[in-house]
C-alpha cells in the first residue's frame, strides 16, 4: 500500500486546513473560501506558470511553520507562495496586508481607464470588483494616462491595450492551449503592450479562450461588443456535440437570444474542468459561431454566487413580473400606452442583436427600416 501523504496544517485568519505539502497559500486559502480567499489578478490555476505579477495576493505570514515559527519579514505572494506544516497566515485580519493591498489598486488604476460604463467586462471584472473594496475616489497620480496604437487583433477579437494590467494570462492561454503563439508582451517598462509581432490576427482555433481569462476588459469578444449589459443577460449552462472541444458552455441570453457564449467558469472565475478532470477550453466555433439555442441542448440557468452583479439580474429564475399598470391605476386600463417598438427605430424586436456581425449600431436599424 502507498505510504499516506502527511498533510500540513495551516491557519489562515485564524481558520485551520489541512492540505497536501505544495500547495500555495492561495490554494490553502481558497479551501476555506469566502473573505480569506485573496483576490488573484494574474494567478489561474490551469495556466502554468501564471503567478507573481500583480501582487493582489499578498499576504502576511505571522510563522513560518512549526519547526521556524518565525514571521516571515515581508508581505508574500500567495499564489507563489507554498504553505509549510505549522503555518500562520494573515489575510483580511493584517492591516499590514489591507494597507498593501490597498496600494496595488492604487498602481493598477494609475493607467487604467475608468471606462467602466461603456467596458464590456463591466459586472465580472476583477478590477472593478478590487476597485470598489480597495481603490480611493480620487487619484493621486498627475500625469497623462498612457495611451497606445490601436492594433487589430482580427475579427473575433478586440483588443483595448489601456485596460490591459500585463497579467500575461493571455499569454500563458495562447502557449498552452493553441498550438502557436502569435501575440505576446512586446516593449518593456511603461511601454509594454500586448500585441502581435507583425501585425497577425488571432485566429487559432482555442484563441477565443484569452477572452475568457483576461481579468480587465482588455481583451473581448467582438460578437458581443455593445450589444447588452452582462447583468441583463441570462446564462445558462448548455452543451453540444463538438468535435473539436468539450463541446461545455454557458450561453447568456436575452430573451430566447444568444448574444455571447462563453466556457464555463468556477466562484473565482477560472475556467471549470470537465468530468476527466481537463480544463473546458472550448473553441471559437462554439465560441463565435453557435448562436443559437437550437445548436446547443440547454441544462439550465448558471448557479450564481449572490455576490456577483448579475444575481441582481431580474431575468434569474424569475417569474414574469404581474402588470403593473392597472393596479396604480386603481383597476382601470390606460387610454393610451404607447409601444416604445412603434415610436422608436432603435428597439426595433425583428433585429437580432446575436445574429448581427459586432457591436450594433444606428446603421444595424437603419438598412432594417429601409429594406
Ligand atoms: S490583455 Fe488581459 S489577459 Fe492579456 S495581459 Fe492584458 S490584462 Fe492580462
Ligand atoms: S495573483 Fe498572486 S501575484 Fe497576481
């Protein structure tokens, strides 16, 4: 019989675990789960190599471990940071740790644009959700923002480089999941940019899959651009039949619309594993191409952590709300109710928004009226 692993005992916010030796204080953290998790702009657990380069993660370890119950002198990396048997860490219960941490959304937001009511991420990005529970009203920083070239990364995907964070998770994502990198970090310092070396498209197979772990809305899907706000969408969970991937999605929807698809993701936004244990890449035909709910076999509505912005969504398991016009009007129906499709060429309900190629645009409502 195989000798049985000894697993080490961590306490982290004052809560014990144990867990298998190399496993990071991250990981250790995310089994207790809630609060005591920290935030990870750049670690992604399938992507090796990813880790040690936004410094959200940070924390404090207040003892080494058992045998050197020493703190350690500087606040850690979490994600890179592997636990020891004995160990005492401090996340939400160091002000050492909420100070730092404070200070890295700082430097994050020094260049990022706060463009959040016209950014597609809006709703799932992490910054945002950092921004709110660490960043300052205001911003300290004098200079002008950078700005970039705008460089096109071909017909699937739009690339905004000021949102981008340099996480290098897109990198990583078109390493190991495709079979051949054409974009990177190109430059150094505050001119670093992700972009391609000679003006390529991205249009690998799995490429679609660096829309997915992009933690900013740096990188998105030009099929959904503009088209609606992620919280008035209805994800649901759906599969088909894919000879190129695991064929395992979330479409969100508006009304019987699919307007993005997308793999399917964990409370910490990485992509699940299917049942053998793999990763759910999926590809860009799923991705891209499948728009319909007549290509998909729907399992039903995405469990939603009441945390995210889009379980405020009404359309979530939501019963069609009663009419409420008679009932204000004391019984009696309205003499006139205007139709906003009659009065209004830009809600027009016979165009459909999925099926349009990118963000739609007075011209989308204009050919439709005219033809
Ligand atoms: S584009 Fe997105 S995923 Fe790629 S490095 Fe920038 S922030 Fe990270
Ligand atoms: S998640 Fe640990 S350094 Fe970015």
């Amino acid at each position: 019989m195989a000798d049985e692993i000894k697993l080490f005992k961590v306490t982290i916010d004052n809560i014990t675990v144990e867990v298998p030796p190399g496993t990071s204080i991250l990981q250790a953290a995310r089994k207790i789960g809630g609060d005591v998790a920290p935030p990870a702009m750049c670690y992604y657990t399938p992507l090796k190599g990813s880790g040690g380069k936004c410094r959200t993660c940070l924390v404090e370890v207040a003892a080494g471990s058992t045998a050197d119950p020493r703190p350690m002198p500087k606040l850690v990396a979490s994600c890179r940071t592997n636990v020891m048997d004995g160990m005492v860490v401090k996340n939400i219960t160091s002000p050492k740790v909420m100070d730092a941490r404070n200070g890295v959304v700082e430097f994050l937001l020094i260049n990022h644009p706060l463009d959040c009511p016209i950014c597609d991420q809006a709703g799932e990005c992490h910054l945002q959700d950092l921004s709110y529970e660490h960043g300052k009203e205001s911003t300290r920083y004098e200079f002008k923002k950078r700005t970039f070239k705008k460089h096109d990364l071909g017909k699937y995907i739009q690339l905004h480089m000021t949102r981008c964070i340099l996480c290098y998770r897109c990198v990583f994502t078109a390493d190991q999941v495709t079979n051949n990198r054409v974009h990177g970090v190109l430059d150094r310092g505050d001119h670093s940019e992700i972009a391609t070396y000679i003006k390529m498209s991205l249009d690998n197979d799995f490429i679609g899959n660096v829309i997915d772990v992009c933690p900013v809305g740096a990188l998105t899907d030009k099929t959904f651009r503009f088209k609606n706000r992620v919280w008035f969408t209805k994800p649901v969970d759906a599969h088909r039949d894919c000879p190129t991937c695991c064929g395992k999605v979330t479409l969100w929807q508006r009304g019987d619309e699919v307007l993005r698809v997308t793999a399917r993701k964990d409370q910490w936004g990485e992509i699940m594993n299917t049942e053998d244990g793999k990763p759910g890449w999926i590809c860009n035909e799923c991705r891209f191409e499948k728009k319909k709910t007549s290509d998909w076999v729907i399992e039903g509505v995405m469990k939603v952590s009441r945390h995210s912005v889009i379980s405020a969504n009404k359309y979530i398991n939501a019963v069609k709300p009663e009419e409420t016009v008679a009932a204000v009007m004391g019984g009696r129906a309205p003499k006139l109710l205007m139709d906003i499709h009659n009065v209004s060429d830009i809600n027009d309900p016979d165009v459909d928004l999925s099926l349009i190629q990118g963000p739609a645009t007075g011209k989308v409502f204009e050919k439709k009226s005219k033809s």
